[in-house]
C-alpha cells in the first residue's frame, strides 16, 4: 500500500519565488496545486517540471485580490482536490501571489492603495478563512512577508505597512488555529533578482549594486535562496516552529 502525499497549495506559483517554492516542496516528495493569474502556460511548465520529477500537480487560475471569484475558486480547488489527488483536503497553504509597487508616500493614489491591499492583505485573509473547511489539521500555513516590514525604503510604505499587517495577522493565525494542530509561519524575503516590481533588482545594476551593499553576505538574494526554506517548513523537522518571523535576507539593513 503506497502512502498518500501531503498535498500544498502555492499562490502565485507560475514565476519568480512562487515557481521556486513549488518546484522545492515538490522536492520534499508533497504534491503542489499552483495558482496563477495570466500566465497559464508558464504555470504549466513548472506543472510539467514538478511531474517530471515524480510529483503530482495542477496549476489553476487565481486573482488573489479579487476576493468575490474566490467562491469559483475553491468550488474548481475541491473537484481537482478529488479528480486528481483523490482527496477532500490539503496540508500545506503558501500565501504567496503579490506584486510590487513603488510609489513615494506622498504620490500613493487610493487605486494603488487598494489594488495592493487586496492582494498583500484582504485576498490573503480570506483565502486562508475560506481554506479552513479543506485544511487538514496539523497542516500549516506559511504567508510571505518582506524586509520592508523591518526596515523602510521610500517607495514603499503601503506595500511595507501591509506586510507588516500580514506578520501580526500570522501571530493570531498560530493562536486561534493551534487547538487543529495547524502552525502558521512567516517567511520574510529580502531584495531578489526577480521580475518582481518591473525586474528592477535583477535588471537595474545601480539597483541591485546598492542592495549587495547593504546586505551582509554581499550579494542579491536569488529564487533559490527562498524556495528551501518554505518548503523546510512544510517538513516534519520543522513542526515545532509557529508564530514565527524568519528572514531571508542574507543580512539587508543589519
């Protein structure tokens, strides 16, 4: 009789440290549902990698701030749940779809504002509150955070001040989701060489100059710097960390 694998469900998983994340728990032997907003055949390329390497997975579509179409969502979650994985439930959530803004405080227009509190917060609050139901218990919930929570940048205070909402938010996740067994971490990226934010990292060589500079191990964090550590906490060795912050940064701003 072959043991069933746990079953992890990454926003965001078509690109950048989303696609990372989901190839490296596939690695761990757990099985990824990844969401993607447009881009559906890069989805389906990192669907075909993680196969490749002996997984299942399935890649569905997801605006992670439009909360009203995440009814559709998980009525499409629970037929692929038993269609292709045979089961009601999943074990691990990765909050992680998002974008980047930067935008002087001063010049931060409401649309912007809301655009980035629908993904970074409201989408993340209620995409967990409605994946309880199909959550099993003794899962865990891992949301992504950033530097920018701990240190200030001009450019972006509103996306800095959410994430720093989704780090005490994480905090009252452990807390009322424990009696289940769930724990619920925080994972907190520095500067990475993504597309992230127009590529401005990864593409910008002033940019990225002077975030090497400011980083203690002397270089720009890359996709896979990250994806290990999410997948770590979906581990057996890692069920004892809850309500914790940890920083991937390799340093920044110490």
């Amino acid at each position: 009789m072959t043991t069933t694998s746990k079953l992890a469900l990454v926003t965001g998983g078509s690109r950048g440290l989303g696609k990372n994340m989901a190839l490296k728990i596939a690695e761990k032997g757990i099985d990824v549902i990844l969401t993607y907003h447009t881009q559906r055949e890069e989805a389906q390329a990192v669907v075909a990698e993680i196969e490749k390497a002996g997984q299942k997975a399935v890649a569905l579509q997801l605006n992670a701030g439009d909360i009203k179409s995440f009814g559709n969502f998980f009525e499409q979650l629970n037929t692929v749940l038993k269609d292709h994985f045979n089961t009601t439930h999943f074990d691990f959530l990765i909050n992680n779809a998002g974008i980047g803004r930067h935008t002087a405080f001063a010049e931060t227009t409401e649309e912007e504002f809301d655009l980035l509190l629908n993904i970074h917060y409201k989408g993340v609050f209620f995409l967990t509150q409605k994946s309880l139901p199909i959550l099993n218990d003794g899962g865990r919930i891992i949301n992504i955070s950033s530097g920018l929570a701990r240190f200030s940048t001009p450019g972006y205070s509103a996306y800095g001040s959410m994430k720093g909402a989704i780090e005490t938010l994480t905090k009252y996740l452990a807390k009322e989701l424990g009696s289940r067994g769930i724990a619920a971490n925080v994972v907190a990226p520095g500067a990475i060489e993504t597309d992230f934010g127009g590529g401005v990292v990864r593409d910008n060589a002033q940019v990225n100059q002077m975030v090497a500079g400011i980083t203690a191990l002397g270089r720009v964090g890359l996709p896979d710097d990250i994806g290990g550590v999410v997948a770590f906490l979906c581990t057996e060795e890692a069920r004892w960390i809850n309500a914790q912050r940890i920083e991937v940064s390799g340093g920044m701003n110490i």
